[in-house]
C-alpha cells in the first residue's frame, strides 16, 4: 500500500466564454520546476486564441500528465499535479496516470510496447465490452487496421486504452491469430477513409486548429442563419491621403505612423453613431442597440482568422486607434490576446486592400449586425463638377484624376433594412471624402 504526499490536481480551466475543449501547445515548467502565483505555466489553445494558463498558488510541479500537443482536451482534465514542497516531487515519479478521458495524442506515429515499469497510484481501467456495433479505437489502431485486415470487433472492448479503447500497439499484441480477410466490397467508414495516402507525395494533410474550427462553425452558421445583402459605394480618398500625409509628418519625431485603415475605422465607428441600427445585435427575441461602438477589426493569423477589438473607438483619436490597432495585431499573431480583447464587438471591419483586391463581400460576425469590406486603392478619371465648362447644356465635360476604393457593407436584414444600410454609407462616405467632418 503507498500513500502519496499531499497534492493538488491541476485541471484545465475555461480560458474563453466559448471554451469547450483546448490544445496544450507547450509546456512552460518541468516537472520538479517551482512556480508562484501568477506564473505562466502553459500555453493552451482555445476556440479563440492562445492564452496562457497561470499558476493560482505557489508550488512545484510534481508530474505532467498530458504532454505538449495534446488536443481536443475537455474542461476540468487533469493535466498535471503540484505538490507543495520539492522534497515531495519524487514520490510521483514513477505515478502512472491515464487520462479519464479519451485524448488526441500530438502524433499519430506506430510506437513499440515497451516493458511494463513497477509503478504506483492508479490503475489501468478494467477493459469494457462496447455498447451496439461502434467499436471504439483510436485513428492510427484503424487505419493500421484496415491495411492489415484486422477485424476490429474480436478486439471490442479488450484495448489497452481507457475504457478498453483499442490502440495500434493492441494489434500487435493481436498478431495474426485475429487477422480476418476484410470484403472489399464492404464501404469503409469516413473516418477510416479520410486517412492520408500519400506515399506519392500528391497532398499533405493539415491539421485544424481550435480557432480555424470555431471561425468555420460560426461563419458557416452566419451564411445559413442570417440574411445577408450587400451594398457597394465607391469612396475617394484624395483628402484622406493628404491629411494623413501631413499627420505622419508632424507625429515622425516621436515614432507614431497613422494608416488609411485608422481613417476607415474612425469614419466607421462616427457613422454608427449617426445609424446606431448599424451598431446592434440581433438576439433572437429582440435586437440590443449599443451605446459605444467597439470595432472588430480582422486579423489573419497562422491558426485562422480573428476579430481583437477596438474599445470605444468613437471617442478616440486616430492616433489612439492607431496604436490600439498595431499592439492588438500583434497580440493576435503571436497567440498572445486575453479574452477581454477579442470577445464582444459591435461592428466589424475587413480590409484586403493591401492585397490587391478591388471589393469584396465579407461575411457577418454574429451576433453583429454589420461588416465592412475594403476593397485597394485605385486612381480613376472622374467628371469634374466644378469644371467651368462641366455642365450637360454644353455637352463638355472635364474629367479630373481622383483616388479610389470601393467598400461594401453586408447587412443583416433581420436588423438593418435596405434604407438603413445605405444611409449608413452615406454618412461612412460623407466622413470619408471631407474627413474634418469627424469632428463636429
């Protein structure tokens, strides 16, 4: 009989309001490292970004029992267990802890039983027979299945996983004794079938991450649930390019550079105040107004898309929003946002232009109301209305070169009628081409 020190079970915690499941990215401490409150003690992956799980307590971390990599973890698994004194650390040694729940290993790669070490603590689960036809086994153990013809239901049940999960080490135990011809007329499930067979290299296989999961739930959710309609504008920038010309000149000294972009956020977030309909929710019994207007702006990143936002961005300065937006950014594509920055938002904006890319429609962030879509820059020729000779009795006009960008706003029409959304660009527009406006 051993007895273990005093110890205290560290489970993964809810990172994110929207948190079901997240990934251990890596490791910060190692085991027998000591740690205080507020140390970072892992990276974790959530649905929304990468956020750092933090130590509550001083201590030292006795055993780690999901490694770097491990995925698809559910709320409240136990990940590793700390001990108060380092003294106490090597009492968990040789602890061996199987996870209560079924975890997604960091690789799929065959591995070699090797011999059973004496240990302590916890026992392996006794195996289970599985309930109906569903055999339970892990990805590799099937895939290696059906390439060698295994009959995975002689082993229903006997696996060496939790709850007589069968892995790919348990058919090497199996041998040949269990070999069975599998028909090949029998259809072969998607799970099996959506294995990689790339011994011709013709494709490779990515993995999906937590936040490209959530963005192609909730985007494929806004396409099918919400009623979108788009409406286009063309903006010229002319002014907007001149004043930000001669703000950037002034604010060079003390290393401050203001964008086109923070033009368009500032002109977005006055706009909603003029037709707050723009700035509200729907939610489901009834559409929720907002009084401040926090402007989601898309950000792409290695892992997917995602919206940090910038608080209050009616009130602020464009120097303000410019340096919101440039710490937000890189927050975003090192993995490093809170929570706080990148949940809630009023309205959103999209900016390819940079890319090259004339318009585009965007697609609804729910439970917002409203996306803008910019499009780049370009120069065009434009009818000059206050040429002397522009008038239609002569039949002359004058033309003059003016830079251009188109934006579309999608709509929910559940929210914002076809009238609203177009008075929206109006005043967008309007704030655009004469840019002191804002400050009425």
């Amino acid at each position: 009989f051993y007895v273990l020190p005093p110890h205290t079970k560290m489970v993964l915690p809810a990172l994110s309001p929207t948190m079901e499941t997240g990934t251990i990215k890596r490791w910060e401490v190692n085991e027998g490292d000591s740690f205080s409150a507020g140390d970072l003690l892992a990276e974790i992956e959530t649905d929304k970004a990468t956020v750092g799980f933090d130590a509550n307590d001083d201590g030292y971390i006795a055993k780690i029992i999901l490694p770097d990599g491990s995925k698809d973890i559910p709320l409240g698994t136990l990940v590793a267990i700390s001990v108060e004194n380092e003294d106490e650390v090597p009492a968990f040694k040789d602890i061996s802890i199987a996870p209560a729940v079924d975890i997604q290993p960091p690789s799929a790669q065959p591995s070699t039983p090797s011999p059973a070490a004496p240990s302590h603590g916890i026992p392996p689960p006794t195996p289970m027979s599985t309930p109906g036809d569903r055999i339970f086994a892990s990805p590799l153990a099937k895939k290696l299945a059906f390439e060698k013809g295994i009959d995975l239901a002689l082993l229903a049940g006997l696996g060496s996983g939790p709850l007589g999960r069968i892995r790919a080490q348990d058919l090497d135990k199996a041998g040949k004794a269990v070999a069975q011809p599998v028909a090949p007329a029998v259809a072969v499930s998607p799970e099996v079938a959506s294995f990689p067979h790339d011994a011709d290299g013709s494709f490779v296989d990515i993995p999906v991450s937590n936040i490209r999961k959530i963005t192609a739930k909730r985007l494929f959710e806004s396409k099918q649930t919400i009623p979108h309609y788009y409406l286009t504008v063309d903006v010229e920038m002319d002014k907007v390019v001149a004043l930000r010309k001669s703000f950037n000149t002034e604010l060079e000294k003390e290393g401050t550079k203001i964008s086109v972009n923070d033009f368009f956020i500032k002109a977005s977030a006055m706009a909603c105040l003029k037709i707050p309909e723009a700035n509200s929710s729907w939610r489901d019994t009834f559409i929720r107004q907002h009084n401040t207007v926090d402007m989601s702006i898309a950000v792409s990143t290695e892992s997917g898309l995602i919206t940090p936002i910038v608080f209050n961005a009616h009130t602020k300065g464009l120097v303000a929003i410019s340096q919101d937006v440039v710490s937000l950014a890189g927050k975003a594509r090192e993995g490093k946002l809170q929570p706080s920055e990148f949940m809630g938002g009023t309205f959103t904006l999209s900016n390819l232009g940079m890319f090259g890319v004339k318009h585009f429609s965007a697609i609804i962030n729910p439970p917002q109301a409203c996306i803008l879509a910019v499009g780049s820059a370009r120069r065009e020729l434009l009818p000059d209305k206050n040429a002397e000779n522009g008038h239609k009795s002569t039949c002359i006009y004058r033309f003059r070169e003016a830079t251009v960008v188109s934006v579309t706003l999608s709509c929910d029409h559940r929210v914002v009628d076809g009238a609203v959304g177009a008075q929206w660009l109006q005043h967008f527009k309007k704030f655009m081409e004469d840019p002191t406006k804002m400050l009425l």
